[in-house]
C-alpha cells in the first residue's frame, strides 16, 4: 500500500518537471558589431520565453525593441541576457541607439512571432 502511495504521489512532480522543461527559455544568440547585426532576422514562436543573448564584437551598442519595451547596452567581452516572452505574432524591429559612426541609422534588425 505504501509503494503504491509513493508511485501516485511522485506521478505529478514528474509530469510538473515536464512541463517546466518544456517552458524553459531557448537562448538566441545575437551580435552587434559597426553598423549591423548577426543574424538580421530571428524567428521565435509566439508564448514560448526566450532569452536573448547579446554580444558585442567591437563597442558597445544599444538594444532597443519599443515593441516589447526592451532596451539595453551592449558591452564587448560581456554577455547581456535579455529575457523575452514573445506575446504577439508579427514582425518587430530591433535598433541600435547607441551612435557607433556613420551608418549607425542602418543598424537593425528583426524579430519575427510566428503563431
């Protein structure tokens, strides 16, 4: 009767452990370097969290997504973890607003919510 309690009992914490593996962030790798960034376009899936991992390869740079109210610095030899629950279907720009030089108005790119 015990070994049954115990089997029942554990059902739910494995079917919890689960589902937390299934909402864990998958991490997208960006970098900034003079006047773009790589990759310029990224896909996610609507309502599943990310994280965004930038890197800069030569100054720091801006990150900015008014669309999901992000912004952040980018620093060289730093990774800067920018979590992101994609909410919205749709495409949304990403910029730099940090003035890296001329071109810098050229430098964005876009995240794309498929669902």
């Amino acid at each position: 009767m015990k070994r049954r309690a115990v089997l029942l009992s554990g059902l739910p914490l494995v079917a919890g452990a689960a589902h937390l593996a299934a909402q864990s962030p998958a991490e997208v790798r960006i970098s900034a370097r003079k006047f773009e960034y790589h990759p310029p376009k990224v896909t996610v899936k609507r309502n599943q969290p990310v994280v965004l991992v930038l890197t800069s390869e030569d100054r720091i740079h801006g990150f900015k997504m008014p669309d999901f109210g992000l912004r952040t610095d980018i620093v060289p030899g730093q990774e800067t973890r920018v979590p992101l629950m994609p909410d919205k279907a749709g495409s949304f720009t990403f910029f730099c607003d940090v003035f890296c030089g001329d071109g810098h108005e050229d430098m964005d790119g876009t995240i794309v919510v498929e669902g």
